[in-house]
C-alpha cells in the first residue's frame, strides 16, 4: 500500500450519477478543490455526467492510481462499489452521502464546504479496513470475490429453507436449516447482520461474524470467529436455489455440493474520517441512540 501525501495535490472525484443533485454538487467541489490549487481527475461517467473540464480517467481503478484522495458522492452502496474497484490502490475515500442513512460516508453534502477545508488543513484520520473474500465454485465455474461488508449465501426466490454446513479452521460450527448464512467483516457489522441480530463490531476488531437469517433451530445465534480464520460454507441439497452475494452487489448461484472458503483478503481500502466523527459518534446520530440524563 503506497505512503500517503498528506499535501493532497490531486483529487480524484466519482460516485453515482443517478442520485439526485449529483451532477450540480460534483461541479461545485471541482470548481473549490481547482480554486485551491489542487488538480482534479474524475473517471470517464462522472466527467461527462457532471460536464466536468480537465482530464478524465477510463474508470475509477484508473483513477484511484492516479489521485491522492478520492471523494465519493453517493450512499453506502456507491462506497462499497468503489471500495471493491479500488482496493489495494491505497488512496484513501472520503464518502460524501447522497444517500440514506450512509454509515460509510463521513461528511454530508452540506458539510462538504467544512470537511474539504479540514481536509486541506490536515485534520483527519485513515482508518484501514480489511475485504474478505471468497473462493470457490459456482455451477462449476471457479469464483473469486471481495467485499467489504459482507459476503451472504441465501435462498433464491423459493421459500424453503436451504441446508448449509459451515466449518470455522476444519471444524464444524453447525449444519443450518435457514433462509441464508452472513458472513459479515467488522465494517459490516452496521449492515445487514446487524438487521438480521448481529452484534454491532468495532471496526478496529479483527473478527467475522457469522449470522444465521431465520435459523429453524432458535438456539442457532450468531457467532464470532478470529478475521485470520477460514471459513466453508457447503450446499448441502441441490434445492432450493441457493445464492452467493457480495455487498448485496455481485452475485453467483451454487448448487448442491458446492462450497465456497471464505478468509481476509489480502485487500484493504482507507477510509477518511475527519476531525470528530468516530464509530460510536456514528451510531449514536445515526441510529438515534439516547440515554438518561446524569
């Protein structure tokens, strides 16, 4: 992962066209970040959906070889695309939502005035978040996919349950007679295992959680495992359709007997935070938590 320039000379800038006031926010950020010097780039569909002058990239993994900091105008679902895209370049992303609730985005499109002003005066922090990946075999086809919140084997559009075996290091955690199995990193721990009852993770803690969906036996609850643990996940029956997914983006179908191996990638990506905002500063505005008064 290269050494990261604090001075910031080129500033890349992608996201998601599709989300409203797009366009219009991407060119007033280019015209700050040009009025202080800096270069800015953009990939190909962000330059010619915002009008934007200057040079453009092919695509955003061009990109992130090419700028010393990526900002990143959608939800958390244009973040984890763009994290998958870029990771092991070693740009850091600084996530400007767009979006709904954006537990990945670290500044709104109202304070993004503020946060580049910080950002210029070197008041932020990196916070490096490990991928996970999976391995294996999808209707025969060797697969390989990252994520960074999660990677879930579920039950395609039948409403039977499937039958997964699940082995942690060789050993057999379960069999599971459920809707699907997440297998979330400490990043995703805020998205859907946490929906699904999952314990809400540090990001900082090098684990996995696995979390059952609507488990047939109750006492099956999620459990928590070392990030350097290999995980198996086998298709015990060939029906129903059973699914692989990565961050709810890229999916493979399996059949019976297939399994995939699940482990740390080898991939990380940086997250910008700037000054203030923290993980639990994060749950606390954004999942409204209130406590009594002392």
């Amino acid at each position: 992962m290269r050494k990261f320039d604090k001075q910031i000379p080129r500033v890349g800038l992608t996201g998601n066209p599709e989300k409203s006031g797009f366009a219009a926010l991407v060119r007033r950020t280019a015209r700050a970040v040009r009025a202080t010097g800096r270069q800015v780039l953009s990939d190909a569909e962000t330059a010619r959906s915002a009008r934007l002058r200057g040079a453009s990239c092919a695509d955003v993994a061009v990109l992130a070889r090419s700028a010393d900091l990526l900002l990143v105008f959608g939800g958390d679902g244009t973040i984890l695309r763009v994290a998958r895209e870029t990771s092991g370049s070693g740009v850091p992303l600084l996530g400007v939502n767009l979006g709904g609730l954006g537990f990945l985005t670290a500044v709104s499109s109202a304070e993004l005035a503020s946060g580049l002003t910080d950002i210029w005066r070197g008041q932020f922090t990196l916070e490096e978040r490990a991928l996970i990946q999976a391995q294996g075999t999808c209707r025969g086809q060797p697969v390989q996919l990252d994520a960074l919140n999660d990677l879930v084997i579920s039950r395609g559009p039948s409403a039977r349950l499937i039958e997964l075996e699940v082995t942690v290091d060789a050993e057999l955690v379960a069999r599971y007679r459920c809707d699907g199995l997440i297998v979330s990193s400490p990043t995703g721990s805020t998205a859907y295992s946490l929906a699904a009852g999952g314990a809400l993770i540090s990001p900082a803690a090098e684990v996995f959680a696995l979390t059952p969906i609507c488990p047939h036996t109750l006492s099956n609850r999620p459990v928590i495992v070392p990030l350097d643990s290999v995980i198996r996940v086998k298709v015990i029956k060939p029906n129903p359709e059973t699914s692989l997914c990565a961050d709810g983006q890229v999916m493979n179908e399996l059949v019976g007997g297939e399994s995939v191996t699940i482990r740390r990638s080898p991939k990380a990506v940086r997250l910008m935070r700037l000054r203030g905002a923290s993980f639990f500063e994060t749950l606390r505005r954004k999942l409204h938590w209130r406590g009594a008064s002392v």
